[in-house]
C-alpha cells in the first residue's frame, strides 16, 4: 500500500477545516497528514484501518487521529446513503490554545492518546456526534471554543479504545 500526504487546506479565517458528507466511498485513499482529525460517520458498517489496526464498525464510527498516522478513509466500500464529518486541525492550535492551563489536562491526555488513534463508543457516538454535525455552522472563535469543549467532552466521557 502506498501512503499519500493529504495536504489539508483550513477555511479561509479559520485554523479549523470541517468536511461535511465527502463522500469517498469509490476511492481507496491510505493516507496521512499533519493534521488531528476528528471522524464521525453515522449508522453505517465500514472498515476502520488507522495505522496497523484494521477492524469493522457497525452503525457509524467515530474516531479521533493523531497527526501523521496513516489511515484509510472511513466510508471506504459503503453503499447507500449516510452521513460523515471530518474536523481536521493541526496540533499546535491544541497545544498553543490549551497545553499548560489545568483545566484542559484531560484534554491534553486524549490527544496524546490519539497518537495512537481513539475509536468512541456507542454513547459517545450519540451525545457528541449530534454536536460535531453542526459544528460547521460555526464561525471564528465559537468554533474554536465548541472544538475545544467537545475534545473536552470526548475526555471526560472516557468511551474509547485505543487502535
């Protein structure tokens, strides 16, 4: 397998970029970026390849990525209708809004997991994907600060596995 650096491209104005229902289903894309990013694809049954892990997912997925590591897109092979965001940031937007403020030490910690790639369990899928769907519709700082409290609340609800 050949891997590919996506080069990531934020919104004009924002260290943000959000991908909402790209849909890659016809297309086989191993790649990687500098970028953490943020997956949810809803009530769907796929393939998750992040890095060396490989395992299916039933009714959608959601997973956290750590910059760099290579992985295949989530609706890779998937037929019929669904829905998929992607939020992409780079990690000094984390690092250098967050890193030495105590409130965000649990936040700090899961995205050092996500060196690792996360994969969220059901409940987690349900409570925090509804919020990242609308995520988008944001603009400037309150986009900042509703990335930064859902990365909070993937922190405390403490649902995931490590891939």
């Amino acid at each position: 397998m050949i891997k590919e650096l996506e080069e990531i491209v934020p919104e004009e104005g924002s260290s943000i970029r959000i991908l909402v229902n790209p849909n890659l289903s016809d297309f086989y894309y191993w790649h990687f970026h500098p970028e953490i990013e943020l997956v949810y694809i809803e009530k769907v049954n796929g393939i998750r390849q992040v890095g060396s892990h490989i395992s299916a997912f039933n009714n959608g997925d959601m997973a956290l990525i750590g910059s760099n590591i290579p992985h295949l897109n989530f609706d890779y092979g998937v037929r019929g209708s669904y829905s998929k965001t992607v939020v992409q940031f780079l990690p000094r937007v984390m690092s250098s809004t967050i890193s030495d403020i105590v409130e965000f030490t649990r936040t700090n910690e899961l995205l050092k997991l996500a060196e690792y790639g996360l994969s969220f369990g059901e409940v987690t899928k349900r409570i925090v994907g509804e919020r990242l769907k609308v995520l988008h519709k944001k603009e400037g700082i309150g986009r900042l600060l509703e990335l930064i409290s859902l990365l909070d609340e993937l922190a405390s609800l403490n649902d995931y596995t490590l891939l």
